[in-house]
C-alpha cells in the first residue's frame, strides 16, 4: 500500500475479491462506472441553496441507500453506523478512510 502524508491507503486494496458489492454494475469496472450517477450531481447543482451547510453528493447517497437495501439494514442509522467501520462500504459509496460520515 502506498500511503501519502493526505490519504492513508486506497481502499480498493483493502476490499476482499468475493465481496458481493465488487458484484453489482457500478463496481465492476470502477467505483464511478455509472455515468449516471456521476453525472447526478452536476445536473442537481441549480436546485441547492446557496446558503448554509453543504449537501451530501447524490450519487453517494444513492449508492448508500443501494447498500442498505442490499445488506438488509433496518434503518439510517444502522447504515451510518456501517459506514464508519466497514471498508467494503465506504469504498462502495466513494469515501475516504478519513472522510465523515
């Protein structure tokens, strides 16, 4: 692993190779493969204020709903708890080892 004084470590060597999210479309081929998705925020951008806290990225919290229902979560909290431990999640949803949650 290479590591920066920035970034820790790249999560996509963390992963392990029989995950189920390394399954699903939008991580075969990278986590940004689906252009869509990428493409979401810059498409939303004229609907946020622009006062205030910034928004959560649409794609991210799409691909965080897309985990919770494949995991079976019960509840956004339970999700959020996931997200601040789980590797394979914060990779799936396009975070940082040291991004909040």
């Amino acid at each position: 692993m290479v590591r920066t004084p920035n970034k820790p470590a790249c999560l996509a060597i963390c992963r392990p190779r029989n995950a189920c999210q390394r399954r699903t479309p939008c991580a075969r081929s990278g986590n940004t493969s689906i252009p869509r998705l990428t493409t979401l925020s810059s498409q939303l951008a004229t609907l946020y204020a622009r006062t205030g806290r910034p928004s959560i990225a649409p794609e991210k919290l799409l691909r965080a709903l897309l985990l919770q229902v494949l995991s079976s979560l019960r509840s956004e909290r339970l999700l959020m708890e996931e997200l601040q431990y789980n590797l394979l999640f914060r990779w799936f949803v396009g975070l940082d080892l040291d991004a909040p949650v």
